[in-house]
C-alpha cells in the first residue's frame, strides 16, 4: 500500500496537481472508512485540482485583461438604474454578441454604470474561457500613438485584435486629435466583422464629429460600430454621487437624454492608413 501510495504522490507531482496531492491523504481517509467510493475519490482529486487550476486562469486572466477591480452583474444596483432592461443585460451575459463579433454601446451621464456593467460583461467572458482586453480610449490612442513612432503599429493593432472581446471605456470624456482619430479607426476597421467590442460613453453619437475632431473619422467610425450593434442607453443620476445629490446643482444633475440617431449611411471615402491606402 505504501509503495502505491508513493506512486501516486511521484505521479501527481509530475502531473504538476499539486491541490489533488494536498487533498489525497484527507480523501483516503474518506474512502478507507466507506465515506466515499473509489470512483468519487477520484472525482474528489480531480474536481479539487481543476477548480484550483481554474481559478489561477481567471485571476491571470483578470490581470492581463485589466479588468480589475473585478465588478459583476450581481454586484450592479439595477433598482437604482430603473431605465435600464435588467432581462435584457442578463442576455448579453450569455456572451452570445461576442460570437456574432457585434458591438455593445453603453451611453449615459457620468456615474451611471457604464463601465461597471461593460467590466461585468468582460469578467464573464473571462470566465466563460474568452479572451478579453479593456482599455479606456485615451490609453488605447496614446499606447497606438507610440506604436506608430516606433514602427510598430501593425503589431500593436493584431494585438488589439487577437481578444475576443475589446473594451473601450470613456468615449467623451477627453478630446482625441485627428491622428488619434485615424489610429482608432484603423484599429476598429481590423476588428470589424471579426471580434467583439464593448463601448461606453457619455455622449450621443451625433457629438463623435467633435471628440474625434473630425467628422468624416466619425461617420466611418460609426458605421463600422452601429452597423452590428446593441445600443443601451442608460437615463438617471450619478450612482457614485447619490449620497451627495442634495450638493449638486439641479441644472448639473437634470440629465439630456442621449438619443442614438439610426446607423448613418455611408458618404464618400473612409480615412486613409498611413500608407495612404482606403479601408474598407
């Protein structure tokens, strides 16, 4: 017996299980007294390994998609955010739209949980086994930017592309050059039709000409990313501010409704790549 004993402690360390090694002596024991049978020890050393196992993917996984502080749909106050279809988030969670490669726009004020749900949505897919990556828009153009000065923009946009799913949070919130501008279209263009894309923002689409400084990237912007789209639009106050609401102007917390206008039709020719050659 102990020599088998030993067999199997080399063979789960060499398998690298070393959960199953932790939990073999406590699930001997069990078996030995009649607690458990030899087929759900086995599956007792197995299940122990693969929940550890998996559980290091995830965090990793949390890591390198920079989706941490890890928020879920359980965690989003949706009785606090009455506009919003709590059946029709719990569909996308699904992660059906990361498989038909569409696009998901959040539009609301600041504080409305734009990108707690769009976070929420990416640690699914996480944990679904997907590969995801977010980003703010800001960092997204200036980590592009600098791939381009160094002869690297090819290789920073397959990087881009290589996630099945791409978020790109805070559309609005600051000006984007007209360079910049081109580079994220480049970057759209390649993931159009091929990967999934989640964007927040706090404007309407009709102000993309002003972000983006120029309203003929806007309008190639935009028909890429509404023509497989869902559009949620999130009407109410501040989440983050709600224990301060009596501080703030009514002026400041009245709240435009951001209305998507239909996907524009497409006018004339999209912007050119650096090599001067059209997108389409």
């Amino acid at each position: 017996m102990s020599d088998l004993l030993n067999r199997i402690q080399s063979a789960l360390v060499g398998l690298k299980m070393p959960r199953a090694l932790e939990a073999l002596d406590h699930t001997l024991q069990q078996l030995e007294k009649g607690e458990i049978t030899a087929i759900e020890a086995i599956d007792t050393l197995l299940s122990e390994e693969y929940a550890t196992r998996e559980t290091r993917r995830i965090d990793v996984a949390l890591r390198t998609a920079k989706l941490l502080p890890v928020k879920t749909l359980e965690g989003f106050d949706f009785s606090f955010q009455p506009s919003l279809d709590r059946e029709r988030i719990a569909a996308l969670a699904q992660l059906d739209f990361i498989r038909r490669a569409e696009v998901i726009h959040f539009l609301g004020p600041p504080g409305t949980g734009k990108s707690h749900l769009a976070t929420a949505l990416g640690v699914a897919a996480v944990k679904a086994g997907r590969s995801v990556y977010r980003a703010t828009l800001a960092d997204l153009i200036t980590a592009l930017s600098q791939a381009e000065r160094e002869g690297r923009l090819t290789e920073k946009i397959r990087f881009y592309t290589r996630a099945s799913l791409l978020i790109v949070d805070e559309i609005g919130y600051l000006p984007i050059t007209t360079g910049g501008a081109n580079l994220f279209f480049q970057l759209v263009n390649a993931r159009y039709e091929k990967g999934a894309m989640i964007l927040t923002s706090n404007r309407g689409f009709a102000e993309w000409g002003e972000i983006f400084g120029d309203p003929v990237v806007a309008t190639a912007l935009l028909d890429r990313l509404l023509h497989h789209a869902v559009v949620i639009q999130i009407e109410g106050a501040s989440y983050r501010l709600r224990s301060h609401a009596d501080l703030i102007p009514e002026h400041v917390r009245a709240n435009a409704p951001i209305t998507p206008p239909p996907p524009p039709k497409r006018r004339g020719r999209p912007p050119k790549t650096k090599n001067g050659a059209d997108d389409h």
